[in-house]
C-alpha cells in the first residue's frame, strides 16, 4: 500500500495543511498523506489554520467545513479574498448527504468537496490532481510574467540609441527584474579593451576609475566571464577567488550573478548583478537574464552602429562643408538629397528649400539643368562649363553615383570655379596670336636661310644648319597651331557644309594606319550610320586627328585604340578610347586649357593639340569631355549637333 500512495503523491510531493478539529481524523488522515510523501501541518481551529497560512504558505489546504470557531466556508472565502492565497487550492470536507454545504463550498471558492467517511484512495488521487493543477498555474503565471517582462525590456531597449542613456537603461530594468542592488556593466572593444565601465548602486550610475576596470577584467569574475563566454552565479562571492572586492567600496557583496553580452559571435562586454545577501540568485535568474542579455547585446550593437553612422555622417557634413567646390546630390529620380554651402552661394538656392525637390525643377541654370539631363540618359559621367550670371565660370562634372544591393544610385555634380583660370587662358589667347603673329615672318626667315646653308655647308656644319631647320620646322608649327586657334576661336572660319563624321574619321583612321601598325597599337573602330553635321570638314577633321594623335602617342606598344562613333538625341558623338596611362584626376579640369600638359609628360608635344579640339568643337555648337583613371586608360569625346 506504502508504494501506492507514493505513486499517487508524484514525485514532488507538497506541503499540505490539514485543518480538522477531530483528533482521531487529523491523526489518521496525517500519517495516510506522509506516508504518501507530502509534509503535513496540523490545525484545530479556524483561528489556528489562518495563522498557519500566514506563518508559512500550504501547497494544498484540506478543510473540514465543521470547526469550532468559524465554520470551513467562511475561512474558504477569508483565503481567497487574500491575494497570496488566491492560488493555493482547498479541498473541504463535509458530512455525509449534505450536498448543500457541498454547493456552498465550491461557491465559496474551494476547489474540490470530499464527503466523510474518506476514502484514502480517493483522497490521493484528489490531492494529486489539485496539486499538479496548481503547479501548471503557477508555471503559466511565471510565463506570463517572464514573457511581460521580456516584452517589455525588449521595447524599451529597442527604442533607445544613445548608448549611455541605453548602458543606464538595461543595469536598471535587469537590476529591477532579479531584485539586485548593484549592477554594472563592462563595454569591451573589438580587442577585448575596457571601453566604458558603468556601474549602478541603488539607482546612481558612477563610472569605475581604470585601474579597478583593469584588474575586475584581467583577474575578476568578469575576466572569467570574458574567457568562457558564459553566465555564471556566486551564491557567496566571499568564498569564491573570482570576486574581487572594491576595497574603497566599502559594500559587502554576497551574490553575484554575470553574464556575457555577445552579438553575433561577437563579445560585445559583460553585465553583471549583485546583493549584499548570500544565495540571492537561482539558475532561473540565470536563464531569465539569458534572453535580456541577448536583446542589450542587439540594443547595444545597434546603438554602436548608430554612434558610428552619425559620427561618419558628421565628418561627411564637415568635409561637405569645408570644400570649397559645390556639391549637389539627386536621388535616382532626381530628386536633390545633398548640398553644401558652397552649392547653396553658386545656385543661389537654400538647403531647406532644394532638398527632396527635382534637380530641374530647382536649379535655374539651363546649362547646368542640360547638363544633369545628359548625364542621366548617357547614364555616365558628363563634363561641361557653366557660366553664372556674375562671370564666373564653373567646371561642372555630373556623374553616375551607383546604389547598394538595395539603394538605388543617383547622381553627383561637382562645380569647380575655374573663373581665374579662364582669365588666366584669355590673357594666354591674346599675348600668344600677337606674338605669333609677329614671329611668323622672321621664322620663315630663319627656316629659308637654314635651308640654304644645309644645302651649301658640308661636314659638321651642315648638322648644325639641319638642326636649326628642324627646330626653326617645329616653331613655326607651334605659331601655326596657335594662329589656327585664334582664328577658330574668333570663328572667322570658311561657311560651313554637311561633313559626314563617318569619312571624317574614316580618312583620319587610315592616316595613322600605319603608324599604329608600326608602334604596336591595335586601331579599330564601331562607327554607326550618321547623319552630317554641319561644319568646316577641315577643321573637324584637325579635332579628330588631334585625338587620334594623342591616342597614339601616349598609348604603349600592345596597347589599344578604339574609335567609336553613334548617334544620340540629336547629337553626334565621337568617343576616341585609348589604353594608355590616363590622365591624373587633377589634371582632368585643365586638360583642354592651351598649353595645358600633365606635370611629367615625356612625349614631345605642345599641349595645343586638346585645346584646338575645344574650340573646334565648340565653334561647332558641340561639347568635349574626358573620362580617365591612372593606369586605366583614357576616352576623350565630343558631341556635335546633326544638320537640320
Ligand atoms: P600635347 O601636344 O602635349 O599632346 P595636348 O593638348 O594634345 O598637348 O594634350 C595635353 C596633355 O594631355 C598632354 O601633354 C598629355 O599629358 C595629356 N594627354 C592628352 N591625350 C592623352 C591621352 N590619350 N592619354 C594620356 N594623356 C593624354
């Protein structure tokens, strides 16, 4: 029989008050559940049994409906009118064929009603369900707490991205959750260095001197936490060598509870909760904070990001705002979603009034607006000069600014003021064509004259006078380019005829066959069927020879040069592609100027040859450009308008 009231008790067993005022029932019926392994209290009275629910609290109450001083109903309605006691089942028992009482009982708020005589067997098994119903409802109690709790931290510590407000915020919500008076909370850095050290006593947050960070890392409990990535608790922290005690503190510290904050494989530092009471925490505590400390991690991952972000967005705001070129950012729909002070005094436009509208819409500069539009429909970097009501001049360059996986791109202008360099060119312009011109006349003179000693002299003489021709030869081609030029930038050119660009390039090609075939260029070209342009076919062909030229002289043997030639919105556009050793990015707003050549370039040249491209194409009503990385190369263009 022992055995089958052992099973029926279950293997937790119970504390059990059994409340009878007859002796012989209290005896019997209080060895019958011992045996069955539930610890059983004793009482009499009603009196007596509401002390004992007071003094410690039963599992289980098993009342006898008839006592002497109150009867069983009414202390079944005084236990649950008491909020600790709501939980606690009652089992009442009644007299025999009174199922009134029985009614009264259950109404009252007992659970179950057992009528005299008991039956053992019966009993147990009663005892046994009510036992494990109450357990159930204590364990979905502590769930919901636990899931309300959780649910809370999380919302809270999700909300906050400043990262001391977010330290002070988990020490508090963690040390109110487990009941602890002090907490703290160690920030470690991608080496494992001490970053932050807050720490939390009753409500005041101090930060740690570092000599006390230093030794709890290297030698303390947060060191063993740090090195086994492991939570741990210290039922008495005075008996454990982990637990350095602060001895300026002051404060005695019993239990310890520490855990480590890791966030993606990462050790992001360590949480740590104390009480001046020994065996304050439970491994329930431990697997509560488990979850709280895994949300703080995320909390504090992502308050670091958010500090990192703002902090490079700030150097960004600074470096935006201290160039002294505008800039000005669209989104992929052109809408502006950047722009610098410099931006705002050249578009004379403010930031609160541009951002989030269109580029076109806001930029009133035509030139600049066409600019913009050509970009996004050639979809790369385009160049061009924009001239601002006051004569400044600005080199403008739009570029393609590409996206993320999931940002779309956009686009970037850049104006750069070139307005002294543009005078600076002016001046050039004008000292050079009088210049030029009056060294025409004794240039020939000096090229006549050396030819005529060549002819006459022998010997090393005759050297001499063949190196004064060449020299004399290559002066006067200088003089010649510089003429051309004046004479294409005062437009005082030939009427202008159809040119058809396809033979243009097709002759300039074959012209420089056999020189590319002789250096080891590979020359080909992907010209499409055009319309003519309408221009002086001598000069056009200048500007093509001029970059076929450079392509030619500045790409090594084995390189390439492709020549390629399209239509495009009304436009012409010629593209000469080489693989040489590109142009340097500060010299790419320079490199049409006259005279104008990259510091250290070796081949011979006069650095006229791009800006008679410029003029040429410009008298034309056309644009060039240039796009070029070191080592990667070069592509000059120009666009032309298609006759009308
Ligand atoms: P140059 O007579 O010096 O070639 P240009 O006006 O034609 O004068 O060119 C100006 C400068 O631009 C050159 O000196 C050279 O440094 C650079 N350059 C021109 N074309 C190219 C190219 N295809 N590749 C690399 N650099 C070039």
């Amino acid at each position: 029989m022992g055995d089958e009231q052992k099973m029926l008790a279950g293997e937790t067993g119970g504390a059990i008050l059994l409340v009878d005022d007859d002796t012989a029932t209290r005896l019997w019926l209080g060895r019958w559940l011992q045996k069955a392994g539930y610890t059983v209290r004793e009482a009499a009275t009603a009196a007596e049994a509401l002390q004992a629910v007071t003094a410690q609290r039963p599992d289980l109450i098993l009342l006898d409906v008839m006592l002497p001083d109150l009867d069983g109903l009414e202390v079944t309605r005084r236990l649950r009118a008491d909020p600790a006691m709501s939980t606690v089942p009652i089992l009442l028992i009644t007299v025999l064929d009174d199922p009134g009482s029985k009614v009264l009982g259950l109404e009252a708020g007992a659970q179950e009603c057992l009528s005299k005589p008991i039956d053992g067997t019966e009993l147990l098994t009663r005892v046994r369900t009510l036992l494990r119903l109450k357990r159930n409802q204590e364990d979905l109690l502590a769930e919901k707490n636990r899931t309300a709790l959780l649910y809370g931290v999380s919302r809270e510590l999700s909300a906050e991205l400043d990262l001391n407000r977010l330290l002070a915020r988990i020490l508090s919500l963690t040390m109110a959750a487990l009941g602890s008076s002090r907490g703290s909370i160690i920030l470690l850095d991608e080496q494992q260095r001490v970053l932050r050290h807050i720490y939390s006593h009753q409500g005041q947050i101090a930060t740690v001197g570092q000599a006390v960070q230093e030794h709890v890392v290297r030698s303390g409990l947060a060191g063993w936490v740090i090195e086994h990535r492991q939570g741990v608790i210290l039922p008495d922290a005075r008996q454990d060598p982990r637990w350095v005690p602060v001895p300026e503190s002051g404060y005695v510290t019993r239990s310890v509870l520490s855990v480590p904050l890791v966030h993606q494989e990462q050790l992001l530092g360590v949480l740590t909760l104390a009480h001046e009471e020994a065996d304050r925490f439970s491994a329930s505590d431990l697997d509560l904070l488990g979850p709280i400390a895994a949300m703080a991690a995320v909390a504090l991952a992502n308050a670091r990001l958010f500090g990192a972000v703002k902090e490079e967005h700030a150097r960004l705001e600074a470096v935006l705002s201290a160039t002294a070129d505008a800039i000005v950012a669209a989104d992929h729909e052109g809408s502006i979603t950047l722009m610098n002070p410099a931006a705002e005094s050249v578009l004379g436009l403010a930031r609160g009034e541009a951002l989030g509208k269109p580029f076109e819409e806001k930029v009133a500069y035509p030139d600049l607006v066409e600019i913009f539009r050509r970009a996004r429909r050639v979809g790369s970097s385009v160049p061009g000069e924009l001239t601002l009501p006051d004569g400044r001049t600005l080199y403008c360059t739009i570029s393609a600014v590409s996206g993320g996986r999931e940002i779309p791109g956009g686009w970037v202008a850049v104006m750069q003021d070139i307005t002294h360099l543009k005078a600076l060119d002016r001046l050039k312009s004008e000292f050079v064509s009088t210049v030029s011109h009056d060294l025409r006349t004794p240039l020939a003179t000096i090229h006549g004259y050396a030819e005529v000693l060549t002819r006459a002299l022998g010997g090393e003489e005759r050297g001499c006078a063949e190196r004064i021709r060449t020299q004399a030869e290559q002066m006067s081609r200088l003089v010649e380019e510089l003429l051309d030029l004046g004479k294409i930038e005062a437009g005082v050119e030939a009427a202008a005829i159809p040119c058809s660009m396809e033979e243009i390039i097709g002759e300039a090609m074959e012209a420089v066959r056999i020189l590319a075939d002789s250096a080891g260029v590979a020359l080909r070209s992907e010209i499409d069927s055009l319309r003519p342009v309408q221009g002086n076919p001598v000069r056009l062909r200048q500007a093509v020879d001029n970059l076929l030229g450079n392509a030619l002289k500045y790409t090594p043997p084995g390189g390439s040069i492709v020549v390629r030639a399209w239509e495009q919105v009304g436009q012409v556009m010629v593209t000469v592609q080489d693989s040489g050793p590109g142009v340097p990015r500060e010299s790419l707003p320079r490199i049409f100027e006259k005279f104008y050549r990259v510091p250290g370039t070796r081949a011979g040249g006069t650095g006229l040859g791009l800006a008679i491209v410029k003029a040429v194409v410009e008298q034309h009503g056309g644009q060039v450009w240039v796009e070029s990385e070191m080592g990667r190369g070069s592509t000059f263009g120009f666009s032309l308008p298609v006759a009308r």
